[in-house]
C-alpha cells in the first residue's frame, strides 16, 4: 500500500500468511501507512544497509518476528539499535506467537520498544495492528 508522505511500516516474518493478514490488517487501520515487506533476516540485512547509507528512508515502524530463520530476529535488533542515532528513533515492535513472558523480557532487553502476541484470528489481529499504529503513528497521522 502506498500512501503520499504516508509513514512507512516493515513487517518482517518469514510466514508468507501471517505477512500477508498483518498487510490486510495494516491497510484497514484508519492510520494511513506505506507497507513494505520483508521475509528473511537477509533482506532486512539489505534494507539496513541501504539505510545507513541514505539510499533508502528509515521506516518510521519495524514490526518484527521474533522467530525469524535463519539467525535470531534479537541479534538484529541490536544491530538496528547500535548502527546509528537515526535507528534509535524508530520504534521496532516483536511479534510473537508465544505469550512468554521471558521471551517479551529478552525482547526489551534488547532494545524492544514493544511487544505484541500474534492474535489467533483477523479481528483480533486487526485490533492489535490498531493499537500499535494508534500508539507509535497516530500522532504522525495528524501532523
């Protein structure tokens, strides 16, 4: 989905289907977003390449898997987190299909700025989506 001077999103989750409802979800939210897409570490290895050098905006949103193949979705975010001031700014968000408190703790600690369960079933996914778009673009939205 694109929007003119819409925020940018990047959902990241190597499920095909579960990238393809956070999508939908994301294109219902009466938070208008620019939606891109990433399956792999890698590839958010070459998004981040391309935006520490320029070529490329930071997303103003990562929604990030927390189980990502191959590697440790963690590890990532501390790389977005220690590569440069502009990375600091941008809210990372980890989606997990597990309700762990410990996996919600790793997360902050390594510099999470939230933590969300993937809801079973769209609606409640939808709602989820909602509140994280609420919290972290609303106020963008009515710049």
């Amino acid at each position: 989905m694109l929007e003119n001077n819409a925020p940018t999103v990047l959902v990241v989750d190597d499920a095909h289907a579960v990238r393809v409802l956070i999508v939908e979800a994301l294109k219902r939210s009466p938070v208008p977003c620019t939606v891109l897409e990433a399956a792999s570490l890698d590839e958010v290895g070459r998004r981040l390449a391309a935006w520490t050098t320029g070529t490329e905006a930071w997303p103003a949103l990562i929604l990030l898997d927390l189980h990502l193949p191959p590697g440790d979705s963690l590890e990532l975010l501390e790389t977005l987190r220690a590569e440069t001031r502009d990375s600091l700014h941008v809210p990372v968000v980890m989606l997990s299909g597990s309700g762990s408190h410990e996996d919600a703790l790793r997360a902050y600690r390594r510099g999470a700025s939230g933590f969300a369960v993937k809801p079973i079933g769209f609606k409640r996914l939808q709602e989820v989506v909602d509140q994280i778009l609420g919290y972290w673009l609303g106020a963008m939205s009515n710049d």
